[in-house]
C-alpha cells in the first residue's frame, strides 16, 4: 500500500475544475524571476486554462510574451489565468472549444494571429483521458475521442500555425511519462502519448531546415484537474506516491522546461524530450 498524498476526491467531467482541487495546484512559481528571454514573443497554449497550460501561460508571459490560451469550456477557470497573464504585464486572449474540431484549430490559430499580430511559439498541450481497466472495454468513441484530443489535435493546429512560424519560432509538446512506460488501464491514452513523442522527434527533422526547432515535455504524475477527473478518491489519494520523491509534481515545477526549450537557452535543442516526472526510470 503507497502513503496518501492527496486528500481523496472526485470530479464528475474531464477536463475539470482547478478551483474545486484540494489541495489546489501550485502554478505561480513565485521564485520564478523573468529575464526577458522571451520578449516581444507571441505564444498559444492549447490546454492553458488550468495545470500544466497556465503555468506554462504563466512563466511566458513573466518572460515577455504575450499569450494566447485556448481551452475547452471551463470559464472560470480560464478567466483567472487570463487575470495571472495579465498581471504580469503582458496580453492574454482566451479561444474556447473542442481541439478535436477540426474547424476550430484552424480558427484558433487564425484568431492568435489575428490577436497577437503573428506567432512564434506554439505549445500543444490539450489533451484528455478515460480509464477502463479492460482493454475490451475501450468504447470506439472515447477511442477516437482520445486520438481526436491528444494527438490528431496537434496535427492540425501545427500544419495551419506553420505559415505563420519563421526561423526562430519553437514548438513545445506535451507527452507523457506513459509513453515509455505504459499505463495498464489507459491504454488509447498511453498510445497517443507515443505518437506524440514520435511525432515530436520526426518533426523536428522535417523543419530544422526551416529553422524551427521541436522538443517535448513528458511529464511524471502532476497534479492538475485532470487527476482528480479521471481517476477515482482511492487513487487520487495515493496519486504520485509511487513516485521516487514520492509526491505528485506541481505544474510551476514543469513550466520552467516550457521557458527552457522556447527560448533561445535551447537554441541547439531540437527533436528531444525533457523529462520532469519525480525520478521515474524510462527509456528512450
């Protein structure tokens, strides 16, 4: 039996709620100090109403860039990370809908640009999970969902945002611990982080001439809306206690990677996987 970690708890709807999480996530990173290593810059953040996205929108913009956050249908919770953006001096626009729409990716990049006056760091984030603990039981629905979420998302939203990426610009996705590990009862959600991860690294060869570099983050267990939506109390409780500090990670302890590989700190980076998850051992 792992030690409790978290209080336990349950939300009914995926992507859920950051300000219903007990204990809320740490995105602040408040001995975070900005240099101005990415002034003047124009980001969009899919997934950047809560978690990991609103660090990441967080730190950006701490940073110098104005940010762009898109996300699903949670209001509230995208409006106090437009208020956090802002308050670090920079401008943040909000674009709600579904990434596994094809339309709406192309009128989200369109309405970045629009809004920003172009783009040059694109962060593919957005991303949802179903836990069935039968393969069998996978739905074709939710199947297709994850796919449609997680990775097909990122297909679109890179190839309409490309036009708009010159030399310089950076794409940071995000994959997953369990796309080198595996994760017994999230299989379609482990097999999209793969294709994240692979689709990351041949990418990143497809545009270096372009000069437009492509890295990753994998993330260990983080404690963001998605746990608590996902996963029952009993799991919940023990969440990241397996870990080798055995914790879950806050998202301000993933962001300054986002920083790290959108800023020119990594301008001999491209094609790699950062990984931020606590002391798991992966291979890859």
């Amino acid at each position: 039996m792992t030690s409790s970690t978290m209080p336990p708890q349950h939300q009914g709807d995926q992507p859920g709620s950051e300000r219903e999480m007990d204990p809320a996530p740490r995105y602040a990173a408040e001995w975070y100090r900005g240099t101005e290593k990415l002034a003047g810059r124009r980001a969009l953040v899919t997934g950047g109403d809560s978690g990991i996205g609103r660090a990441v929108a967080i730190l950006f913009a701490r940073e110098g860039a104005d940010v762009v956050v898109a996300y699903l249908d949670e209001h509230e919770d995208a409006a106090e990370t437009k208020r956090l953006v802002e308050a670090e001096g920079r401008t943040c626009h909000l674009v709600a809908g579904d990434v596994g729409d094809i339309a709406y990716c192309e009128r989200l990049v369109a309405e970045a640009v629009e809004r920003l006056g172009g783009l040059d760091l694109l962060v593919n984030n957005a991303a949802e999970q179903h836990v069935e603990e039968n393969f069998e039981d996978i739905s074709p629905e939710n199947l297709e969902r994850t796919f449609r979420t997680n990775i097909l998302s990122m297909f679109h939203i890179t190839r309409t945002a490309l036009p708009h990426l010159g030399e310089g610009s950076t794409i940071i996705n995000t994959t997953s611990v369990v796309s080198y590990k595996g994760k017994p009862e999230l299989v379609d959600y482990a097999a999209t982080k793969g294709a994240i991860t692979t689709f990351t690294r041949s990418l990143a060869l497809q545009l270096a001439d372009r000069g437009i570099r492509v890295n990753a983050v994998a993330p260990g267990p983080i404690w963001t809306p998605l746990i608590p939506a996902t996963f029952s109390e009993e799991d919940v409780a023990e969440f990241g206690a397996s870990s080798a500090l055995g914790r879950p990670g806050q998202p301000e302890e993933l962001s300054p990677a986002y920083v790290y590989l959108a800023s020119r700190d990594s301008s001999y980076v491209t094609g790699q996987v950062i990984h931020v998850n606590g002391g798991e051992v992966v291979n890859g």
